[in-house]
C-alpha cells in the first residue's frame, strides 16, 4: 500500500500560532512531533517510509523535507498552486501508477488530524486495503459520530456486505453535506451515518477510472503527470488551469461504487484552538496549557504560549494564546473566527504577521 | 509653597506593566509623561522644581533623577523601606523645617494619580495654600463624589467656614472607612462626603505638632532627621524601627482641626487597569486601546499590548495587557485581582518576573 498525504493546507485558524509560513501540518500541537510527522509516524507499521508520498504546496517542500528526513526527496510533490483535493489525488495517483502500476493501493489521508487509538486505526486501514482489493471501487474511513457535529460533512450508510478483518463494511448511500443541529442529532442517534474524515483507500485504477468519468479535464493532466519525463515543468504548465475542486464534492458524490469503514479511533481533524481541550490532559479546572501560564480561578479554557507567561484570573471558556510577535484573546465557542482577525490583518496589508 | 510628592509605591496592580523595578508611578500610562512626571508638570505653575520634594524607596532614586532631570538631586529623599505614608511625611515635614522653617506650607501629593482638570486643581491648591495659613490646621483636598464608590475612604463633612478664593471650606467631623455599596450610594446622594483623595496642605508646624501629639516615636525620628548632618544615615538608623503607618490612620484621623476643601478636577487615583477606560480617548466599541491591537465584534475591554499585536474576537468587558515578557487577561470587574497572579508568582519563587 502506498500512503498519499495531502499536506497543502495554508490554514489560517491555528493563527496566531500557523503562520502562512508555518501551516497546521507542521504544528507541534499535541507533543513533540508536528501533525505532518506524527501521521508518518502512525502509519509506519503499515507503509514503510520510501511508499510515503507527500503532496505539498511547492513552497513548503523543503519545510516537509526537513520534518520528514527519511522520506526521499522524490517523494515530496510540490504543487504550484492549490486546487483543493481533487487534482492532488490525480498527482498522486499518476505518481503511484507510474512506479508502481494501475492495481497498487494508495491510502489517502490527511496530514493533520489526530488520532487517539492508532492501533485500531491501521487495523481498519489495512481492512480497507482488502476492500479497495476484493471489491473495486473506493473505500472511504467514516467516523461514528459521538456528538452532534454540525461542522462535518455526513456518510449515510446503506447495505452492509461482508465483514473484512473484523470490520464491518457497508455501501455508502450518498454523501451529505454539513447538517443542522437537528438533523445532526438525528443522525448521531439513528446508527446510519458516520462522519467524512477525508480518509480515502482505492487502487489507482479505481481513482483512475472515477477520475476520467466524472473530470475528464483533470484525467488528461493526470495522464500528462503519469508519462512526464519533467514533472516539474509539467506541474507548472497544468496545475494553474485546473479547477478548484475537492475529491469528496468532485469525484466521491458521484461515484458508482462507494464503501464505507467505520472508525472509533477517536479521530480529531483538530479543526481550530478549541480541540486542543480534546487532545492531551487538561488541568483540574478543565483547562488546556501548553506553555508557561499562572492561572487564578480560570477554568474550561485554552491556553497555549510559546515564550512568555500567560496569566490569567476569573475567566472561563476562553482561548488565550501567545506566539512569537501576536496574542489571540477569543471565547472557545468563536475558535473558528480567528479567521475574522486574518482577514482583517490581510486587508490592512500586515502581512508580515500572517 | 512645597511640594511633597509621595511616590513610595510598589504597587503590582499593574502588573505585568507595573514591575518591582517599575512601579506605577513610573509608567506612562496616559500619555508621554509617566504618572510622576505628569504630576510634577501639574503643579510646576505654583510650585518651582527646586521646591518640589521626591519621597521614594531608595532604590528608586536613581530612577526618580532620570524620570526629572531638572529636580535638585538633593530633593529626592530615599527611604531605606517602606512604612507607609506617616514617616513620609515626617521625613517630608523635617526637610521642610531644616531648610525653609516651620512656618512653610507643605502640599503632600500622591505621585501616581491622574488629574482631568489642572487649572482647577492648581486652584484648590491654592485655596487650601491660603487656608492653611489662615487657620493653622490640617488641610486635606476631598473629591465630590460621582459614582457609589466602595473602594475609598470618605471625609464626612461638619460646618462650613467662610470661602478661599471661591473654594469653599468645610469642617471636617470624621474619616469613614471604606462604606459597602448602600453607605456609599447615601453618601454620593447625601451631598456631605468627599472621597478621601490622599492629597494633603498645612504648615510644617501643623503636622509636627499633629506627629508629636498622636506618633511621639516618629516625632523623635523627625526631630533627628531635622538635625542630621548625614540624612541617609539617619534614615537607615531609624527607618526600619518606625511602625507602619498611613498618615490617614496616624494622623488625620485623630487630627484636632481638619478643614477640607472640595474638588471637582476629574480626580483618578488610576487604582487599576480598569481606569484606563475613564483616561484618555475611548474606541467607537468602548475599548480603551494602547499599542497595536486588532479587535473584531469586541466591545468595553482595556487592551493594553506593548511590542506585541494583541488580536480579540467576541470578547467584552475583558482586560488584556501585554508588557514584556508577560501577558495578563481578565474580566474588567476582577482587575483588582491581578495582585493573586502576583502572590501566586512570589510564593513559587517566580520574582524575574515580578
């Protein structure tokens, strides 16, 4: 099995602490190793290190290449531009069939999610790596909802075939886009939907063939990739040209044949400050520190400095946090506006602190 | 007249602004001149700076001399520890009588409070110069209260004398403690209290006799500060066997003849971080803003960065203070409380950052 890890994100909700040069993947958010390395990390006992292939923003390949020092170089694709999802599996997908052929599994996650019980978690990878393998077609990882999350998209389930591995496996009905609060509810308690997670297993064949149906403009560059003798040059020519499009909206909604594992490894896309109270221990009043903070009274908040102290007295439910030149001062439940403050720096032209 | 500027404090309600090396009086937080400069410019039409005396801890000389370069080195007196108000000014009231005799008026200020009003101020100094002279007596400026004010001790006015200058003077019958929230909202309401500003006006001769009659220790201090050859010395001889005493509790509580006068200058003891909302110029969302700051959907706080941009989303009523190497956040109403982050820094042993 080959591992595709898309690391473009140029995220900007970890701000103060992701800066444009210093994107979540690399964050060192939940220990001592960055997102990016700690996927590479997890999937090591299921993919040795020269079938790890990272997707990238050009700019940040030699950042990847020094998280990951024991990835080849080659291994490391650098887009010039971002497109979203869908071209970045079309480059991989060339990429895997070109030194590997069409019937060589890639698993495609991303590089910056957490998650809590990486053992199940590659026991269900390589349970979709005999899917992908017994049946064709593409093989998503759903997660079983715990809350009624209104920030995902959905997986509604149908038939159920059978078992792999001890894993359950059933056909994905449709995919549904980010539910209200009631229907979110409805689907936690229901037992027919799993959240997406963007974690993907398919040959490249299957890709392939999904690709060429359903964006046969991205097909042709994918074939360009696949026979370039420059990748580079190639890369540079195509990939402004492409549409924007992410492979669950451009290619999972629409095709044939989906199928769905279900995951209870307590994944986290630690998808602003606030989850940083669900990843690692908190303090007995509930709060996150990372850093030095003195703390009087303060409870259920996030804190996180990076060379200076943080005190605090007589907060609660706040997210505080210090890097290098800014602070970030938010109720946890505003986590996600952090881009509000992006924005507005980026109009008054201040980019030198984004 | 002479003017005696108390700036012995070592306040750490500014903190992390304030420091041990840089209390309050020090820092420059309502303009370009800090509290102290301000307070010696307010009064340089009436008093010249050669009549201007500096009490301040030891430590502080050198950094009094930088803050006013033009005030008579010989005119900072450093006192070898804190005892509060009560030996300053019997230390203020020697210096007073060696040089310019007992006859001389002394107007004993705070160095660290705000004026809205100086030509008001300047005067009710005036007035109360004059009343001094004229009755003997202890002369104090009270503040009419604008708000139901828990925090301050009160004058509770007895008869009127006949007016100074256009100021009226009033007897004053007692010092009230700190009032809860009823006393206080009668007293703002009743018409017959002033708060109890710390601002004080009489003859040398006045006090001593007050200081001889209610602290004879302290009388027997001053008389050997009077007749020093070697001040400092004598000041390290005797300082540390003084009691701690404000001249509030020591004196002019127990005074025989008090007379004040009242003042409406827009008077802030600059108590906490809080005041900075009552200073200076406020943003369209009621923020009270010094430094570089981005604030979206955030209304009433104190933001208050120094080098560093301080970013808020979503929050009201909050306190954010950058200065260094420390941040500070919390809700406006708990401002006094920034004193438990310094107790708790002091007791783990943390006084780099103090």
């Amino acid at each position: 099995m080959i591992a595709v890890i898309m690391a473009g994100g140029s995220g900007t909700r970890f701000w103060p602490r992701s800066r444009r040069a210093e994107p979540k993947q690399f964050l060192k958010l939940t220990g001592e190793r960055s997102l990016l390395q700690a996927t590479v990390d997890r999937i090591a006992p299921l993919v040795p290190i020269d079938r790890v292939i990272v997707v990238t923003n050009a700019r940040f390949v030699d950042r990847v290449a020094r998280d990951l020092p024991d990835l080849p170089r080659e291994n490391i694709l650098g887009e010039p531009v971002g497109r979203n999802t869908a071209p970045c599996v079309a480059l991989a997908t060339a990429w895997t069939e070109s030194r590997f052929g069409p019937d060589e599994v890639m698993a495609v996650l991303p590089a910056d999610h957490h998650i809590g019980d990486e053992a199940l978690y590659r026991s269900v990878l390589s349970a979709a790596e005999a899917v992908a393998l017994r049946d064709g077609g593409l093989v998503t990882i759903g997660i079983t909802p715990t809350r009624p999350e209104t920030g995902y998209g959905y997986l509604e389930l149908g038939e159920e075939e059978s078992a792999v591995k001890g894993h359950t496996v059933r056909r994905v009905a449709r995919f549904v886009e980010k539910p209200d609060r009631e229907r979110a509810l409805a689907y936690m308690n229901g037992g027919n939907h799993l959240w997406n997670s963007g974690m993907f297993v398919w040959t490249a064949a299957s890709i392939r063939a999904e690709i060429e149906r359903q964006i046969p403009d991205l097909a042709t560059g994918m074939n360009a990739f696949r026979d370039a003798r420059d990748l580079a040059a190639e890369l540079g020519r195509l990939y402004p040209g492409f549409p924007s499009l992410s492979i669950d909206y451009g290619v999972m909604e629409g095709a044939e044949a989906v199928r769905a594992l279900p995951g209870d490894f307590a994944w986290n896309d630690v998808g602003s400050w606030d989850a940083l109270r669900d990843l690692g221990s908190l303090d007995e009043a509930g709060n996150a520190v990372r850093g030095d903070a003195v703390l009087v009274d303060t409870s259920d908040c996030v804190v996180a400095g990076d060379g200076k102290l943080i005190a605090a007295v007589g907060v609660r439910d706040l997210v505080i946090v210090q890097s290098g030149d800014a602070i970030l001062v938010c109720p946890r439940d505003r986590a996600q506006d952090v881009r509000l403050i992006v924005d507005r720096l980026s109009e008054s032209g201040r980019d030198g602190i984004l």
